[in-house]
C-alpha cells in the first residue's frame, strides 16, 4: 500500500493531543486505565551489571505480581539475550513471555549479517518477542530502502517463533517528517509492534510521537484490516504520563486495540505505584 500524505505540523498535532487528552480525562476511567496499563508493562531490565542472580530476583519480581494482587500480571519480561534461556526456565507455564533487544541495542551499530547473527541466537535461545533498533545513521542518510531490507530480514529471521518490536528511537529521528517515514517503513516490513525507544538516549517516548505513530498504524489498519501494535518506552515518571499514552490509543485506534497484544508499555518503574494506585 501507499500511505497518503501526512500533513499535519507539530503545532497540529500538539493542539489535537492536548484536545484528546482533555476529553479522555474527563471520562473518569483512571483506575480502569491504570489496570490496563499495569497489564501491558514489559517489565524491563537492560542494565550492564545484570548478572544470572539479577535475572533470578527479577523474574521472581513478576511472578509475584499477580499473588499480591489477583488477575494482574505483566504480559512479559525484557532482558539482555545472554539471559534468555534463564529466564525461560524461571517463567516456564506463568503466561509472562520473554522479551530481548537486539541488532546491537542500543546504537543499532553493527554490520548488519551480525545482526542477523544476533536475532538468530535470540529466536534459538527461545525469545517470545525480540525488540530491534533500527540503523538511525542509516534512515537519516535518506537509504530508506536499506531501512525497510533490515527490518523485513529481521522479520524473516524471526519467523513463527518471535513477535517483532521495531524500535524507531524517535528522540534522534526529531522530525514529524522522520518519525512519520519510520513508522511507514516499520510498518511495511512486517512489524507487529512499533515502539518509540530504547530508553538510553535524553529524548524517549514523547506524545508528539506517539500521535504520529498511532495514526500511521490506523492508516495502515483501515486499508489493510491488519492490526499492529503500539509501545510507549522511555520516559515516562509518573503514572499520568504512561495514561497519556493510553488516552491517545483509545482515542485514535479504539479499545480493542487496548489489550497486551496490540499496547504494551515501557515503563518498569512505575510498575508498583501503579500496582498501589490500582489496588
């Protein structure tokens, strides 16, 4: 398909998100809110220092959720590669899917037949869902084509095993222009998810963002009837900021689209306030 041209400038779009938000907050559905949310957490810890035991505490960590408040579990952990394995042993029959980035998290700086290398190991280690960066420099440089070739491999390489996060790192794309363009190449190449960040660079997820990216994908669902999914990561400090998030996909896609499948949310430490805020 062809994505029709999208004309909004940032003023616009910072005019409607306010305007969206606004109405949503009236509503009064908060707490139902911050549930869902809760529930679409990929509990995430991408540290230099994780080590066997880190793993071993934070898988307990999510499992524990669930006893201290029946019915609600994280959908997933995220974790470095070297752990998978690990923690697929630890979650083994919880429901809570096993996440890892990949082609070199976070820079996205690799010759690409290594990152292929990578997202392999991923995938035979027994990753539910691999969250790739994309080649910023690349996508910048305008080799869009190179851009959509990486992401469409990855997704092969993935295959039936593994969902496919697609990371755009909108804080160094900068541009309605850029985020827009990224999203449709994402999009096109086969992605179930389109993230806005690593969460390791000074500008992460922002709504200006996620707007634009909400509105590609429902572009996409109206003139295909293909469903892809959101997430927010990086960011967010208080538990409005991840409800902003929310509010914008129920406005714009719809509440189904308002499920582990098609939102998840990157926001690990507000994972117990929220429990506290929901409880």
């Amino acid at each position: 398909m062809t994505f029709i041209p999208y004309t909004y400038t940032e003023e616009a779009l910072n005019e409607r998100i306010t305007r969206i938000l606004n109405e949503e907050k009236q509503k009064g559905n908060e707490k139902e809110a911050l549930k869902t949310i809760f529930q679409s957490i990929d509990f995430t810890t991408l540290e230099a220092f994780d080590n066997e035991a880190k793993i071993d505490s934070f898988c307990a960590k999510a499992l524990a959720f669930p006893k201290e408040e029946p019915h609600l579990s994280v959908p997933a952990v995220c974790i470095y590669s070297p752990f998978i394995r690990q923690a697929k042993q630890l979650l083994n029959g919880s429901g809570i899917r096993v996440a890892t980035v990949a082609c070199c998290f976070p820079s996205g700086q690799m010759p690409f037949n290594l990152k292929v290398k990578e997202v392999e190991y991923c995938v035979n280690e027994g990753a539910d869902e691999v969250d790739m960066v994309i080649s910023r420099g690349t996508f910048l440089a305008g080799r869009y084509d190179e851009v959509f070739n990486e992401i469409k491999t990855i997704k092969e390489t993935c295959g039936d095993k593994a969902h496919l996060k697609v990371i755009l790192e909108t804080g160094e794309l900068k541009t309605v222009e850029n985020i827009r363009k990224a999203s449709e190449l994402a999009i096109l190449a086969g992605a179930d998810f389109i993230k806005t960040s690593t969460g390791k660079v000074p500008v992460a997820a922002t709504p200006l963002a996620a707007i634009i990216m909400i509105d590609t994908i429902k572009e996409y669902y109206q003139a295909t009837g293909k469903k892809v999914g959101f997430k927010p990561a990086g960011g967010m400090k208080t538990p409005d900021d991840a409800l902003a998030y929310y509010y914008l996909v129920k406005n714009i896609l719809g509440d189904e689209w308002l499920n582990p499948n098609l939102f998840r949310v990157g926001t690990s430490r507000l994972a117990n306030l929220i429990l506290d805020l929901i409880r």
